[in-house]
C-alpha cells in the first residue's frame, strides 16, 4: 500500500521499492534484537569489552532502522514495525539460544550482519536498475556501513578464537 506523495517516481516503481525497504527493515529491526540478545547474555573473560561492542553495533543498526523506515514513508509507503510482520519476514536465521562465550556470540552476530549485508547489496543493484537512486544510494552507504561492523566483529572473533588466514 502506498499513499499519494507528489514524488515523481511512479507508483509501480515505489511500491516494488517499498516492498524491498520493508524487507530490510525486517532485517534490520531482528538484528537490533539479536545484538541486545548478545549484550545481555554474552559471558566469560571478555565480557565487558563484548557487552560493549555489542551495544555500540546495536545503536548503529537502530541509526539504519529508522533511515529504512523513514525511506518507506518518503515513498508514500507504511514502514510496518509490528514484531509479529518482523518474525514472519526476516531473512536472518534465529539466533542460536545455546551461544554462551565470546566466540560463540561474535559467530552468531557475525553471521546475521553477513546476512544483512547480503541482501542490502543486491537491492543497491535492483532499486538503481528501478530508477530509484536515492533507495540504492541509501542501500549503498547502509552496506558499505555493515561492511564496517562486520569487519568489527570478525576482528573480536579472531582474538576470542586464536583466527584463522584465508587460504
Ligand atoms: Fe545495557
């Protein structure tokens, strides 16, 4: 659904755009609960530094939140914050309830920004194919962001868990 807005991209392209936006928000809000998930539950040796960490990634996920959300809206659309909508369409896998240590919690968060990274990347490449580039410069600057958290995270990982090179 999309309300009338005098923006001048037609209909079709902002509801196919809004439908894109509201999948990422999905993303975006399940990976604000994750990392608050890991916050709190996060135990051993380096638990404060990873309680911290993790606090920082989550106010910069709730940053791209609201600039999803506010996108759908400028388009006309109904950005749809709802859980209920949020557990039926995110595309992140449910975090693991037994991740106890620091390895453990940066692998699961890990994992979920590489996911959300994903799908930010390839609609950069839809909504510039749509002629919406100010959606695709939004998903652009919001991946190249993940990019940047997930290279935070891996980079605890490796100190927790001894790291590994790439072949
Ligand atoms: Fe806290």
């Amino acid at each position: 659904m999309t309300y009338t807005t005098r923006i001048d991209l037609p209909p079709m392209v902002r509801q196919q755009i809004v439908k894109l936006l509201q999948q990422r928000l999905n993303d975006a809000i399940d990976l604000e609960a994750q990392l608050k998930h890991a916050h709190w539950n996060v135990k051993g040796p380096q638990f404060f530094q990873l309680h911290q960490l993790f606090d920082a990634l989550h106010d910069d996920i709730e940053g791209a939140v609201d600039l999803i959300a506010e996108r759908i809206t400028a388009l006309g659309g109904m950005a749809d914050g709802r859980l209920s909508s949020v557990v039926k369409g995110t595309s992140l896998a449910s975090y693991p309830l037994g991740a106890r240590g620091g390895a453990a919690h940066l692998d699961a968060i890990a994992s979920a920004l590489s996911r959300f990274g994903v799908g930010m990347r390839q609609d950069t490449e839809v909504a510039s194919h749509l002629g919406d580039t100010g959606t695709s410069d939004l998903f652009t600057q919001l991946s190249r962001e993940t990019d940047k958290l997930l290279w935070l995270t891996e980079a605890t990982l490796d100190e927790a868990d001894g790291g590994e090179v790439d072949a």
